[in-house]
C-alpha cells in the first residue's frame, strides 16, 4: 500500500465527530456485585472485583478523589491472552505485555444464537450454524474477531452465572466450531458475553474448555462478559480491544469499543 491508498485518518475523525461512524461500548461496568468464574473449591479462586475510597474531597484529601481497586485478572469484560491456558504456555508474546498491539484493532463477525440460547442455555454454536452465517453474510476473514451475541449479558446476576449443582449452564462454541474458526478460518479471537468464552459445562467436553485449549494453543485471544452485541451488524465493525499492560499478565479487564458504521 502507498501512502496515497491508505484510508483518510482525518476522515474517519470526520466520520466520528459527525457520527456516520458510532462507538458502541462492549464493556459491563466494574462492580463488586458482578459474578466472577466458580471453579470447584479445590482449585484457586479469582477474587471479585473491590472498590475502596481513599479520599473524596475530605479530610483524607481536601481537593481530590481517588479509589484503590483489585480483582482477578479475569474480571467483567476481559481479555484473555495466550498464556493464559498450558495449551499456549510456550508461545513467544503470549502475555498481555508482549502481544503486537497492531492485533489489539481488528475487524469483528458476529454470529447471532440469541433466539437459540433463550431456549437451551447449553446451546453450542456448530459448525453447522457457521456455514449458515456464511452463506449469508460471506467467509469469515482471517485475523478478525468472531463474536457470539447470545444476549446472555441481559440477564440477572444469578441468571447470569446460571450455576447449578453441576456447574455453569452457559452457551458457547462445540469443541468442532472452535476449531473450525481457529484453523480452517484463522480467526484473530473468539468473544461471548458469558463468563467465559467456552461454554459453562465445558469441563466436560473434548478436549475439557475447547475454546481456551484451542485459542490459545494457537495464540489466538478470548473475549468475556461483552455486552451489547445486539446492537453490532454481523459484518463492518471494527473492534478494539487492548488490554492493560500487566507484566506477564494472563489476561486483563478492559475497555472493548466497536466502531460501527450508522444505518
Ligand atoms: C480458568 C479456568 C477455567 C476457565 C476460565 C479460567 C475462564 O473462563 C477465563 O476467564 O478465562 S473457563
Ligand atoms: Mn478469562
């Protein structure tokens, strides 16, 4: 590309500015009530999200207000990096520090199984239901995002988590979609509005959490607890998601923007 194809930054400003061009936000806010991943007890637990004062225009400091906050690294809407499962320990830049921040904006296909997940909360996209999106809306592109709008980030609390004696009752891709987007499609990352980007009784799947297993085993990204999916076109976005610089960090909370086009 010569400097004279490439696309008018100014322009896209423009666009911004006049909104032909819209930022939908992805993000659920940071709340000490949200729920956070149940692993069985035997394992380590991620600790919520906390908030704590230190000053807020008072005794403590007259002129401003500031909070001291902690969470695990997979807290809210996330972004989980290569390292984050042993299938992707040994990848070179597996950690939130070390990725190319040129894969931190990236195109986003939504895959819509809201009408599907409303009535099976164990709904698992196939393969099937990828091809059908296809027919519709073109070949998936290597290095974008595919995103599955589920409109699980509506629901309760309690809904949300939906745990059972049994373990999380979430949708999320079959072991044979995951795999099918990671390398048949080439995809940059797989994001859901769920807790996590497998599906809630992945533990029992082949391999056990597929999604992690194969993302990540190809140092491809996760995307959690995104929201406002219903409002992206399957196709024309465009995603930012960068998350926070931790050293060696595993994955981070972050802010996920979509820049969408104004119909
Ligand atoms: C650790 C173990 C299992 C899972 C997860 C974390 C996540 O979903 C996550 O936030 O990456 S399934
Ligand atoms: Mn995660």
């Amino acid at each position: 590309m010569t400097a004279g194809d490439l696309p008018g930054i100014a322009a896209i400003a423009a666009a911004l500015a006049d909104r032909r061009l819209r930022i939908v936000d992805l993000t659920l806010t940071l709340d000490p009530d949200f729920p956070t991943i149940v692993l069985p007890p035997e394992l380590g637990p991620s600790a919520p999200f906390r908030i704590e004062e230190i000053s807020r225009y008072d005794h403590r400091g007259p002129a401003w207000y500031w909070n001291n906050i902690s969470m695990g690294e997979h807290t809210g809407t996330h972004f989980d990096a290569p390292a984050h499962w042993v299938t992707g320990r040994d990848l070179a830049k597996g950690t939130v520090d070390a990725i190319d921040p040129q894969n931190f904006i990236a195109p986003a296909c939504v895959i819509d199984g809201s009408a599907q997940a409303a009535v099976n909360a164990d709904f698992l996209l196939e393969i099937e239901d990828i091809e059908t999106w296809e027919a519709a809306n073109g070949p998936i592109p290597a290095g974008s995002w595919v995103l599955m709008r589920t409109d699980w980030s509506k629901r309760s609390p309690e809904l949300y988590a939906n745990l059972r004696a049994d373990g999380a009752h979430t949708p999320g891709p079959s072991a044979e979609a995951i795999r099918f987007l990671v390398e048949r499609r080439g995809i940059l990352g797989f994001g859901a509005e769920t807790i996590g980007t497998d599906a809630g009784q992945a533990h029992n799947f082949l391999p056990p959490y597929p999604a992690h297993s194969f993302l990540h085993g190809a140092g491809r990204y996760g995307l959690q607890c995104l929201t406002n999916l219903d409002l992206l076109p399957p196709t024309g976005a465009l995603l930012i998601a960068a998350p926070l610089k931790i050293v060696r960090g595993s994955g981070s909370p972050l802010r996920a923007l979509a820049i969408v086009p104004s119909v």
